[in-house]
C-alpha cells in the first residue's frame, strides 16, 4: 500500500469515528486537503484491495481488513507522536507532522523497539 493510500486510510478510521461511521468523500477532502477527484481515486484503490466498501455518491465504510489495517497505522502513528512530543518535546502539532511523514516509513523493528522505550517510561512514573 503506498503512503498516501495509507494516509486515506487512517483519515477514513478517524473520520468513522467522528461521524458515527458517516464518512463521505467531501468529510476527506476537507481532512486531508485534497480534491475530491483524488478521494474518488484513493476510495476506488482502497476498495478494490478490500479495505472500504464505497458506493458513488455514498458513504464510505471500513471492512474489517480496513479497521485492521488503519490500527495498525494509527498505532505507528500515536508512538511515533507520543515520542517525538513527550520524549524529545516536540511542539505537538509539530510532532504529528512529523510522525505523519515517519510512520510510513519506519520498519517495525524500530516501531516495536519505540513502542518498549515509551512504555518503560510509562512504567517508571
């Protein structure tokens, strides 16, 4: 799955969440400040490997494979968050920025090693 597919993904779990699982293609648009031709685009990708079910001009929804997935990216996200801004205080608009791009990039050795460091911290207050 490319980044931005991911990026998709994660505004459509975030979005679910916020609208009661109402997300449509203006709700993402508008996130992640992008036209709605390449919404329409992402969606159909996303549909087509399993990840949202999408009608035109209809809400689009998570399948399971979908919820699985965009954990996942939301988890990278929120260590690589909680580490930039708690560990090394990173402004916290900043440090989502910033994990934003990381996540995408990161192997899951680092991620796993990020997510031990940050929980013994959590552990050691």
């Amino acid at each position: 799955m490319t980044q931005s597919l991911e990026d998709y993904l994660e505004s459509v779990s975030f979005l679910a969440e916020e609208h009661r699982g109402q997300v449509r293609i203006t709700d993402i648009a508008e996130r992640l400040h992008v036209s709605k031709p390449s919404v329409v685009n992402a969606m159909h990708s996303l549909h087509d490997q399993g990840y949202v079910t999408y009608e035109h001009y209809g809400t689009i929804s998570l399948t399971q494979a979908g919820k699985n997935k965009a954990d996942l990216i939301r988890d990278r996200h929120a260590v690589l968050t909680r580490f930039l801004n708690e560990v090394l205080g990173v402004a916290l608009d900043t440090a989502e920025a910033d994990a934003c791009k990381i996540e995408h990039v990161l192997s899951e050795e680092t991620l796993q090693k990020l997510k031990q460091f940050v929980a013994g911290l959590c552990n050691a207050v």
